[in-house]
C-alpha cells in the first residue's frame, strides 16, 4: 500500500513537470516579438519592491527596463530568470521551483481536493441513522393516544 501511495506520488510529480516543460517550451515557440517575451517574464518575476505581486501587475519600472534591455540584448528567458534568481534568491520567482519543499505548493492543492472529495463522498453516502421510538408506558394518563397521535402530526 504505502509503494502504491509513493508511486502515485512520483506519477503526479512527473506529470507536473512535463506540463511545466510543455508550457515553457510553447512559450518559447510562439514567442514571436520581444514584447511577449519581456510580458512572459515580468509575469514569472515578483517585484522587489513589496513583493505583493508580480512585476507586469506591479509595474516595478527599474526592473521592466533591465529586464527589456536583457531581451534586446539576445538573452533568452531562462538566463534572465538565473540572473534575477541569483540576485534577489527563489523568492523572486512567481512560481516555486519543484524542488524540496516546495513540492509542497505543487502537491497541497491536489491533496486537499482528493481529501475533500473523499469525505464528501463519505458524507453522502452514510446511511441515515434510524430514531429509536421510546415505548409509551404511561397508561395511567387520561387521552394518552390522542396526545401521542398529535405529537406525531407536529414531527
């Protein structure tokens, strides 16, 4: 059980790759003007100054103009993305690497879903539990059926 479990594991680290692979290589190849590449990686780059969002959204303008000046300079993105990484560290990029811990952000999301499905599920499927009726013993009350019989019409 736990080799299926670590199987399942790796499955789903490989296909996160492969779709990370894919989307870098169809950006490289429809990459056709320098602007959708500088737009590319100003969207991969959090901006330094606050690090509330990412350089495109926050509009980091010493940034956008290294980072324009590298692109007409023939770098692809891969050596801007190292260049800023070794400057400012992981941190500047707007997607964690796939790498130690940050399997983590890649891996919680679908746990979480699969766990919330599942219990879901179980939810759903529980049997109703059935109410035990309590016997009337109290003979000794005048009209008890008539009492009875209109406690049932309230439920």
């Amino acid at each position: 059980m736990r080799i299926n479990r670590i199987n399942f594991v790796n499955f789903c680290i490989n296909i996160m790759k492969y779709f990370y692979l894919f989307t870098l290589f169809t950006t490289i190849l429809f990459a056709n003007n320098q602007d959708d590449i500088v737009m590319d990686i100003e969207n991969s780059l959090m901006a330094v100054c606050c690090w509330s969002g990412t350089i495109y959204d926050h509009g980091n303008s010493d940034m956008e103009e290294t980072i324009a000046n590298m692109v007409q300079s023939g770098k692809n993105k891969s050596e801007i993305m190292d260049h800023f990484v070794n400057i400012y560290g992981e941190r500047v990029l707007a997607v964690p690497v796939m790498a130690g811990f940050n399997t983590l952000a890649w891996i919680a999301p679908i746990l979480i879903g699969i766990i919330c499905i599942f219990v879901w599920y179980q939810y759903l499927n529980k049997p109703e539990s059935k109410r035990v009726r309590i016997k009337n013993e109290y003979n000794d009350i005048p009209n008890i059926d008539i009492i009875e019989q209109e406690l049932k019409e309230i439920e």
